[in-house]
C-alpha cells in the first residue's frame, strides 16, 4: 500500500537531498520495503546510487544509522541474482570496502556482510579492498599534491607481495606493482593490462628488452605516483627514461599520461644541467628519439658547438663519430667553418692595418 501511494520516489529525493536526519529516516524506511516482490520496484525507482554514497563514510551525511540500513538494503540487493552485477556497476564494492575497514566506521560489519554478498570469495574482497585503498591514495594525491603523497604511491611498486598484481620480470630481478596504478597512468598500460588480450590475463609483464633494469624501476615508479615522483639523480638513467617515456606517450589517450608528464620533467632537468661535460653523452642516447625531444637535442648541439676544444677530447666523440658520422662531420665542418671566419677576419685586420 505504501508503496502503491508513491512513496519511493519521495524516498529516494530524501535520499539525495534530504538532510542528515532525512536521509537516515529515508534509508531506514527503504531498507523496509527493499524485500521480497518490492526488491525490484526498489531498485527501479532509482534508490541504489544515493544508497551507496550513504554506505562511504567519507561522504557527507553518512551516519551510523542511515549507513547500517543503506547496507543491508545493498546487501539483499546483490543477493538476488537479477542484481548483483548492477550493483558492482554502481560502484558498491568500493563503497562498501571504504567503509568495511576504516577504522571507526559504525557500519563496518554491515558493510563486510554485504561486501560478501557480491565478493563471495575473500580473494575478491581483498582485491575489492586493495583497490579502494589505491582509489584513496591516488584522490588524496591529487588533491594534496606534495611530494610525499607521491612519493607513497611510487614506493607501492616493489619487492612482489600478496598487494601486487602484476609482476615486471626484469634482467636483475621482479618488481610487483598494481594493475590499477599503471592502468590509471598509461592508455599503453590500460589496453595492455585490461585490453581482453592473451597478455592482459597474464599477471607477468616482459619489458622493453632496449632498456635498462634502472629505466624499467624508474619508469614504473613515476608511473605509480601519476608521473610525480623524484627523478633519477644519474643522467644515464634520466635519458633512457626520457627514451622509455616518449613511447609509452606515443599511446592514443583521452585521459591522463604520466608517461608525457615524465618526459616533460625530465627533458626540463637534463637541459638546465648541460654543459661541456655531458652534452656528447645526451646526444650520444637521446639521437634515436631526437623527434621526441628536438628542443633538448637542439640545446645539446648548440653546447656542443660553444665547447668543441672540450668536445673533441671526450672518450664519447669516438663513439658519436661511428654511430652517427654524419652528425660529427657536420660538427666538424661548423668548426672549419668558424675557423676559417675567425682567420679571415684576423687577416683582414692586419692588411687594414
């Protein structure tokens, strides 16, 4: 009878928009109709999502109250077939793993219960926890934007435990990271990790065999912290990621790229510490993605010029003439040229004179 006199849309406005006290009376009064032949009308009346957002005990109005009844109403919910996956859609499992172990939370064992309602086994409910935790660091990060909070997300990637998913099998050993962390930060690591491929089932990734350990380490742990955390201090480590970063941008993305916010960082760093000492080696690594990174590669050559006494007797001038002749003749010639300017212009003066 309540129900046919139209009660549960003005339930569910309750629910949305309602007070604290109207909300809780709200939720209360659902979590008694949402049983039996009234599940579905329930459910169709549009009361799940405002239920959920209750359930987090980091949004604004959830009370003890208003969060025991909005799961046990979510609980009965996903114990009905018709609507289990429903529910994941809406975002309960993050909800309901928020709220199951924040300490403090007066609807925690009502949150479990009905977390097992969708996650039957413990192995999804830690999952379903794990990733919630990650979602909370990763808002918490973006919100807070210092260094520390990302330095926490990068320090999630490393020695493989029971909180990794997937494993990188590098040259010098395994390093564990989220599938969630690296698929956030990278469209190439989205597709790869969740594109329906034979590669994205497997929790094992080979990496870039070009590249060294200490760029894969490196990368993954921007990766982890959203392209924000410290950088390499060695400068070999630093071009190689300038390298491994550019392909990784590359990837077709609507979204975030940590792998551009990396290279961009980077290209920044090792072009405010050129000088005589290092310009050889920046070309030397940075050559094969020139087109990457022309502006870096551009500011090389130009220090390469200004320094050539210096250059020229780098053990790396040997190595840069046999890879890439043309690039050293063309040096050579800029300094024939300026020479020859230099001689011409002396013998002009001493003939005026």
């Amino acid at each position: 009878l309540i129900v046919e006199a139209g009660a549960l849309p003005l339930l569910v406005k309750l629910l949305r928009t309602g007070t604290e006290l109207g909300k809780a009376e709200a939720a209360r009064a659902t979590s008694r109709l949402a049983q039996g032949p009234f599940l579905l009308r329930v459910v169709n009346a549009g009361a799940l999502p405002p239920l959920i957002a209750l359930v987090c005990p980091l949004c604004a109005g959830s009370k003890a109250g208003a969060g025991n009844n909005a799961c046990l109403v979510l609980e009965r919910t996903a114990a009905d077939p018709r609507f289990c996956e429903l529910v994941r859609e809406l975002g309960a499992v993050g909800a309901l793993a928020t709220a199951a172990h924040m300490s403090g939370c007066g609807w925690a064992d009502k949150a479990r219960a009905a977390l097992h309602a969708i996650c039957p086994t413990q192995d999804e409910i830690e999952r379903a926890l794990m990733a919630t935790y990650l979602e909370n660091c990763i808002l918490h990060a973006q919100r807070d934007a210092s260094a520390s909070c990302f330095e926490s997300l990068a320090s999630l990637a490393g020695p493989v435990s029971k909180g990794h998913d997937v494993v990188f099998r590098l040259s010098d050993g395994e390093i564990g990271c989220s599938r969630l962390l690296l698929a956030r930060a990278s469209p190439y690591y989205e597709k790869y990790l969740f594109g329906g491929t034979a590669e994205s089932a497997s929790v094992v990734v080979e990496p870039d065999p070009d590249f060294s350990s200490a760029a894969h380490r490196a990368l993954i742990g921007q990766l982890h912290a959203l392209g924000n955390a410290p950088l390499p201090a060695e400068l070999d480590v630093r071009l190689e990621l300038i390298c491994l970063a550019a392909k990784l941008r590359d990837a077709p993305s609507a979204g975030p790229n940590a792998a551009a916010r990396v290279l961009e960082r980077c290209e920044r760093a090792v072009r405010d510490s050129l000088c005589a000492d290092n310009c050889l080696a920046v070309l030397l690594q940075l050559k094969p993605c020139a087109a990457d990174v022309p502006e870096l590669v551009d500011a090389a050559h130009a220090v390469v010029a200004e320094n050539v006494a210096a250059v020229l007797k780098q053990p790396e001038w040997k190595e840069f003439r046999k890879q890439y002749p043309d690039s050293a003749s063309d040096i050579l010639e800029d300094i024939a040229l300026k020479e020859a300017s230099v001689i011409a212009g002396t013998c002009k003066r001493l003939r005026a004179a």
